[in-house]
C-alpha cells in the first residue's frame, strides 16, 4: 500500500507541474484551454471555470491541455494554430521547463533539510592515498579536474566514476591562489571504487548557497541522463536496460520506505528525466511539436495538419510499443529477483 500511495502523490505531482506549465503559458498568450486533466482514462472528478473543463481521471499515467486549434485548423484567433511560432514554442516547452523548475526546488528541499553538506573542499586526509601524496592540503578548494570544471562534491565524485586509474591534472584554490596538483587516483576494494583519499568538508548552506548547489545538482543530473539517453539510443545500452511503469512504481516505493531524502531525490531524477525525455525530436513528444513549429517558422508556411498528425500518431505507436518491451523488462526482473 505505501508503495501505490507514494507512486500516485509523486507521479501525480509530476503530471501536475507538467501540465501546469503549458496551461499557465497558454493562459498567458491568450489561447483558449478547453480542459486541464490529471491523470487518463475514466473521469473521477470533475468542474468547468470559465471556459475550461478541470478533469482528475483514474490512471496516473500522464495528463493533458487541450487547446483550440491544437491538431486541427480553426478560425478562432485565440486558436493555437492561429499564435505566432514564439509563442506556441513557448506554450509547448513550458511542460519540460516546470519539470526542470521541479527537480531544482527538490534539490533545494534536499539541502534545506541537511545538517551539512559536502563541499569540493579537502577535508582530512587518509594516510598514504593519491591526495596526501601528491601534497594536497587540508582547506584546499578543488576547481578542475583535467578540462572538467568542478562546483559541488559530486561533480568530483561524478569525474572519477569515469575516469577510474587515469592520471589526473587537479587544479586548487589555496589562499586565494590557483595551484596545480598532480595524481592518480587509487582503487578501493572496500569501496568498491577510484578514491583521491579525502574526506570532503562539510558546511551548513545559507540561502545563497542552497540557491547555487541546487542549481549544479540539477545542472549534473541533467547532463547524466542526457548521456544515459545518448548510451540508449547509440546502442551502447540496450533495451533491456530500460524500464517502464512497473518499475518506476517499484523504485518509488523502494525510495519511500528507505527514508524521506531518497524518495525526493527519485522524484527529482525522475521530473528532470521526463523533462529531458519530452524535448526529444520524438513524434508525439513536445520536442517534436516543437521541430514541426520552427521548421513551419523557416518555411514561413504550416505544414500539412494531417502528414504532421500522422507523424505523431506513428510515433505515438512507438512510444507504446517501447512501454510494453520497458514493462517486460520490469516483470522479467521482478520474476527474476
């Protein structure tokens, strides 16, 4: 039960803010709403305001904002066919934009709610590992590893998971001036992974500062699902690595009952990974609304409504058929644990 309970509240907010993106700017650029749903399927609850039909429906598994004009042609002039291309890019990119907005204000939550939190900054030194050797020194701010710019711990946590026992050119902030350090890190059995033997320091984060790690949580866990997606798509990982409703459902409810802090941080990869997801060029996604709308922009003509319509409807079937072989993969393993 708490894992059914936590995966509607987490999804459901995840499909709100989504949602809530293209209705707020589609209000704001004057299109007209003709309904906000939350949730598919059967309709559970239900109220018209003004012009628009409010909808909460029993499978939560997505939502939609049906516009005028949105997939066919209309004379209204509050049509979204009729809006000018800036302004139906923005009311298609503003679902992603809000799931971007959501995993930045849970990573603020995260670190709201820490007593401390680790910084690129050396801490103690472990006797006889890469960093003491090399002649790190406690206090030292680590700025870069190699080309790679470092802002919050886990940047360097990130940087050596794939770099493993490469030499590294490490730069530090020491009284204020820039020092050049050389080393290699070195494996851990215990660990299971490369270490530079530090311990991070570790401070209390004022307003400001929860502001800026938020900011480079989000920024690293968007740049790691966007090569995860490039590893899919490249066949780097294959489809068995994908998993789909059954297993999200499963990991959140894993999350809940191991504590608070991981449920919200599988509610921030998640917001951040469906936003990523919805700006793919992938028909029936909004990235690929989106292509069609700048490709009509340099044409300086639309395209056909129908050969557009079936292009989505296409990619629509993929996406379902890419749902089935995900859930497949979950089962499997399900049957397999």
């Amino acid at each position: 039960m708490t894992t059914v309970i936590s995966a509607i509240i987490i999804l459901g907010v995840l499909i709100l803010f989504h949602e809530l993106g293209h209705f707020s700017v589609a209000k704001l650029v004057d299109v007209k709403v003709h309904e906000f749903s939350i949730g598919m399927g059967p309709q559970l609850f239900k109220f018209v305001k003004g012009e628009t039909l409010y909808s909460l429906r029993a499978l939560p598994i997505g939502g939609y904002v049906k516009l005028e004009g949105e997939d066919q042609d209309s004379n209204d002039a509050r049509a979204f066919s009729n809006k000018p291309v800036w302004a139906r890019i923005a009311v298609l990119a503003a679902g992603a934009i809000m799931n971007f907005i959501l995993g930045f204000l849970i990573f603020v939550i995260l670190l709201a709610i820490e007593p401390a939190v680790p910084q690129p900054v050396v801490g103690e030194l472990m006797e006889g590992m890469p960093a003491q050797e090399a002649g790190l020194l406690q206090g030292d701010r680590i700025v870069q590893l190699n080309e790679y710019k470092v802002n919050i711990q886990k940047d360097v946590s990130y940087f050596l998971s794939k770099n493993n026992d490469r030499p590294i050119d490490m730069i530090v902030l020491r009284d204020g001036q820039k020092v050049n350090v050389k080393l290699t890190p070195q494996f851990n059995e215990k660990y299971n992974r490369y270490m530079l033997g530090y311990t991070a320091k570790t401070v209390k984060m004022n307003f400001f500062g929860l502001m800026r790690t938020a900011y480079y949580e989000t920024a690293l866990m968007t740049k790691m699902i966007i090569l995860s997606f490039g590893e899919l798509f490249t066949g780097k990982d294959g489809l068995a690595q994908v998993s789909g409703p059954v297993g999200i459902v499963g990991a959140i409810g894993g999350a809940a009952k191991a504590g608070i802090s991981p449920l919200l941080f599988l509610a921030a990869l998640i917001s951040i990974n469906l936003g990523i997801f919805n700006l793919l060029p992938i028909p029936a996604l909004d990235g690929s609304r989106i292509m069609f709308v700048v490709i009509e922009g340099i044409r300086r003509k639309p395209i056909n409504p129908e050969k557009e319509g079936l292009v989505h409807m296409i990619g629509l079937g993929m996406l379902l058929l890419l749902m089935v072989i995900a859930t497949f993969n979950d089962i499997s393993r399900i049957l397999g644990q």
